[in-house]
C-alpha cells in the first residue's frame, strides 16, 4: 500500500535552523568571555565577599579630631594624612595636621625629632595657606608653627626671621578675621617670644575676654606668666586648659616643671611642692598607660625630679622605664648618664653617656643599661650618637669630665676626654658653666701626661641646675 505523504515513524530527520546555531554560538562565545575573565580578573565570582568601601576624608578627619582630644596625637596625625591622602586639597585638614604636629613636638626628646616635627608642621601650614590664602585659621596656625621653629637649635641664626614672620602672619590672620580668638593668642605667645610682654598681656586679655573656653588661650596665658616668672598664676593657667582638655599630657608636663622649679628654688629636698610635680607626672604616665601610649618623657620628668630630691636610685629605675619604651634613644641614655654621675657612680654613667655622645653598639647599648633581660623583651641596640647642641653639652661635657677622672696611666681615657673638650671649645668657649668644666678636666688630662697625680674625682655639681632661658622650666 502506498501511503500520502510519508511518516517518519522510527525517527526524525534533522532540519538546520540557521537562528538556533547562532544562539549556540553566541553562548559558547559567552561563556569563554566569562571563564576568561574568572582567570584575569576582570570578571569576580559572585561567591567573592564584597570589597571594603573606601573611606571619605571627612571619616577620617573626625577620627583624627577624636584622638586629639583622647590625647593620641600621634594617631590623630595618621588620621589626618590618611584624610589628605583622599582629599589633598583640603585646606581644613592641613591646618589641623600643622597644628597637630607642631603641639606634638613638645612629646619628643630629641633636637633631631623636634627640628624635624616642626618642620613638618610648617610644611603643612604652608599648604593650608596655598590652598586657602584668604583662611584665617590656616594663616594664625602658620604663624603658630613659625613660632615654635623660632629657636636657635632648630634654625639656628635666622630666629629674628622666623619671629618676624610669624608676627606677619598672624597680623594676616587679625586683618582677614578680627574675631578669630586663636589667632588673638597666637599673636600673644609671639608677642612673648619677642619680649613684647605688655602687648601680649594686651592680646590675651582679649583672647580670654572674647573665649575663654578655648584651651589655647589658656595655655598661652600660661605661658607669658611662666615667662615672668609669676609661676602660681602659671599653673593656675595651665590647670583652666587641662580642665577644658583633660587628656594632653604635655599641659600635665608644664605645669609639673613649674612645681619641681618652685621646689628646687626652695632648697629644700623635702619640700611638699615635689610631691605636687610629681603628681602631675604621674597623671600624664597613668594617661598614656590608659591610652595605650608608650612615651618616655613623664618618666624622665619624673627621674628628674627624684634626682634633684637627691633620691637617685629611683630616678635611675625611670630612666630605665624610659629606656624600655625607647631603647635606641640617645638622648635618654644622656639623661640615664647624668643620673649615674649625680649619684657618683661614674663607671655607669661613662657607659651611658658614650651612647649619648659618641653611639654605642648593641651589646654596648646592654651595658649601659646593666644588662638586657632577654626575658622582658630588652634587647641591644645600635644607638646614634647626639649632635653638640645647647640642649646636649651637659652631657658633652659631663663626659669629658668623667673621662678626664677615670683616667689612669694604665687605663688613659684623655685622648677621648681632649676630643671632646675641643668640640665643646669650638661652640661654647663663652658658657661660663662649660668653660669650667672642660678647664678642670683638661687640667687633669695634662697633669696625666706630665706625669704629677691630682685629685681626680668629679663632683655632682659641674652639672648646671636646669632651666635656663625662657620659659625657665623643662619637663
């Protein structure tokens, strides 16, 4: 039997559908796209976490206003970098850092470190007045960080300069705002570091007139009264700006140097005034310990103020406290010297201040501290030595002084001792305190050599009494 039309029973013969192929094509093509980008990159599996949003600088900014007033200055300056480092042209944030930076140097112990950290700062006020030369702020803390650069140790005779410079700008400052109370006190402590000490009262009168809730003004006050040696109504002052920010341990600092000033003055070791001081220090260590801050300096403060009470063993163990936060510094081995050598305990300090004056070797840095406890983490340390500067000739020539004694003719320590003693001649020949000391040991040196026996013990007392200049005090 014929059948019309034919079935295909069994199976179906296959059409091509010219739509459908391109279909398959345009998947294949599709998927290779994707399993290639899987492997460069450019394609993230869905099962990827998400990437971490990146920050605004104004995150970054409250962060670094946080730590400030936490007193973590130096994480409140890593704030503020990371701010500028998504919006450089800020010109607010680079007047915080400035003034965040320049405040900051008062925290560490070096000329090299504070020369650098107030350089810092200017550069960043420069900045903030680049980007915003009508700003009054950025102008009064451009002036600010003129100011605190204005000594001979950091820019050595050009001081006139820098004050100059300063008063201009901070006279920009008044003439953009005439209401700005920071700059008001800015301009008064330049007005004291000139020796304009009837304008500045003027200034900061009126600062306190127009704000007193602002804690610069307060610490300026303070300032120009230390610097007229009117030291109660000074720590009163400084007592007002730590009320307003209760967690800067440099307001803690001052106003501790002045009670250890006032005592010392007294002649009295047991004078109850030391206790004072020493409470403000240990307030601004407690603080730090609480804020995770590893600073050396109320502990040197505190080492300080137990040597001039003639308790020298446990001003020694604060250095040494000091020593385990900063183990390559050279300037806390200088002061750790001068704590062995007040206590007569000479070979100790001959170790520590050749760290200070000369640098010393890992095992050497172990020896002047009487050993490393391995099990404490104390390690030795390579330490660099200290630049001659008015700040460290105490420990130049304490050391030539212990060298020049120590010396024996079998045991002869006067070629270093006279190395030293000329370095001090060429820059101090006219401190009389200086010239003093380095005659008396140059004197030992050359009976040595000459074969005659002299007395050859230093005394505690070649080291000068501390705070000299202005303000009077040192933390």
């Amino acid at each position: 039997m014929n059948l019309t039309p034919k079935r295909e029973i069994f199976f179906k013969k296959s059409h091509n559908n010219i739509y459908r192929v391109f279909l398959w094509l345009l998947l294949i093509a599709a998927a290779g796209y994707v399993v290639r980008g899987l492997f460069t990159g450019a394609v993230r599996s869905p099962l990827e976490p998400t990437p971490t949003p990146t920050r605004t600088s104004n995150s970054y900014t409250l962060e670094g206003d946080s730590d400030f007033t936490a007193g973590k200055l130096e994480d409140a300056i890593t704030a503020y970098k990371e701010a500028l480092g998504v919006d450089p042209s800020n010109a607010e944030i680079w007047t915080k850092l400035s003034r965040i930076q320049t405040y900051s140097s008062n925290l560490l112990t070096t000329d090299d470190q504070r020369r650098t950290r107030l350089q810092e700062a200017l550069a960043s006020a420069d900045k903030a007045v680049e980007l915003a030369p009508d700003d009054s702020t950025a102008h009064a803390i451009r002036a600010l960080a003129l100011d605190w650069n204005a000594a001979p140790v950091y820019v050595g005779d050009q001081v006139a300069d820098y004050l100059t410079r300063a008063d201009q700008e901070v006279v920009r400052a008044r003439s953009l705002d005439n209401q700005n109370t920071l700059a008001l006190a800015i301009y008064a402590e330049i007005l004291t570091d000139q020796q304009k000490l009837a304008q500045a009262q003027a200034n900061i009168e009126q600062a306190l007139a127009t704000d007193p809730s602002l804690m610069d003004v307060h610490r300026v006050y303070a300032y120009l009264l230390e610097s007229q040696s009117l030291y109660r109504q000074a720590i009163e002052e400084y007592d007002k700006a730590i009320a307003i920010n209760p967690n800067l341990t440099f307001l803690y600092l001052r106003a501790g140097a002045i009670y250890r000033h006032l005592a010392q003055q007294s002649g009295s070791v047991d004078d109850p005034l030391y206790e004072q001081a020493l409470d403000y220090f240990d307030k601004a260590a407690r603080l730090n310990e609480q804020l995770g801050i590893k600073d050396p300096i109320p502990f040197l403060s505190i080492a300080k103020t137990y040597t001039q009470k003639g308790q020298f063993f446990i001003a020694g163990r604060n250095v040494l406290k000091a020593l385990s936060y900063d183990q390559a510094n050279p300037d806390v081995y200088g002061q750790l010297g001068i704590v062995y050598f007040k206590s007569r305990n000479y070979e100790g300090s001959m170790s520590a201040l050749q760290c200070a004056v000369r640098g010393c070797t890992p095992d050497e840095s172990c020896e002047a501290r009487s050993g490393c406890d391995a099990e404490a983490g104390e390690v030795g340390v390579q330490v660099d030595p200290l630049p001659l500067t008015a700040n460290t000739v105490v420990y130049y020539y304490t050391y030539g002084s212990v060298l020049a004694a120590l010396s024996r003719p079998n045991q002869n320590y006067c070629p270093e001792a006279m190395d030293v003693f000329r370095e001090i001649k060429a820059q101090f020949s006219a401190e009389p305190i200086a010239a003093g000391i380095v005659a008396a040991g140059e004197s030992i040196c050359n009976s040595l050599a000459s074969g005659v026996s002299l007395s050859t013990s230093p005394t505690p007392e070649s080291t000068p009494a501390e705070g000299m200049g202005t303000p009077t005090t040192q933390p």
